[in-house]
C-alpha cells in the first residue's frame, strides 16, 4: 500500500478514479438503477427499445431490459447502458445516479 492509499484509508476518505467510459466494460447494477430505468423509459414498450437498440447493432432483448427494470441484474455492459440512455435521450448519470460524485473545493485546490 502507498503512503497516499495509507492516509486516504486513515482519514476513512472514498477513493475516486476516474477513466474514460470506454475502458470500462461492466458497471454494476441495483434496484435503484432499476427503477430510474423503468421511470425514464415511461410508456415506451420494452419491445420497442429493444427493436431500437438492435437497429443500432446492440443486442439487447425485452427480457434483459425487465431484468434490469427489476434490479434483478448484478451489472449491464456500458455498451448496452450508454445505448438505452442514447435511445431515450438522457444522459447516463440519469439513470445510474450512483455514478455522481461529489467533490469538495478543498479537494480541488493546490496545496
């Protein structure tokens, strides 16, 4: 462990790395994320977004989506997340609020 990691733990601080969203493969999923999805998606069918997804070369099923609705997914691939997000026109940190962090000014400035 680092000197840096050894104090982040010590002041019980959450550690925040950031990468770009095309490095990441897998994002994991809660019933939160869930429930932002089926809010978002409003009256548009499962079988209507799954049509567009695949008009868009993201295979994605009716069944999958409803397992993500449900919670009933551990995690979704970010490739077919960012396309339902992309299809329903929001941005992803809509539905998977848990991706927002907040960071204090304090952090922000030199020391």
């Amino acid at each position: 462990m680092t000197t840096e990691s050894a104090n982040i733990k010590a002041k019980n601080i959450k550690e925040v790395i950031m990468v770009p969203i095309e490095w990441v493969v897998m994002l994991a999923w809660n019933k939160e994320c869930g429930k932002s999805l089926k809010s978002i998606r409003g009256k548009r069918s499962r079988r209507e977004i799954s049509n567009m997804l695949f008009e868009i070369g993201v295979e994605c099923s009716q069944e999958y989506i409803r397992k993500l609705e449900n919670g009933e997914a551990a995690s979704v691939s970010t490739k077919i997340i960012t396309a339902i997000a992309q299809i329903l026109d929001v941005e992803l940190i809509e539905i998977m609020s848990d991706l927002r962090v907040e960071v204090s000014k304090k952090l922000c400035t030199p020391s």
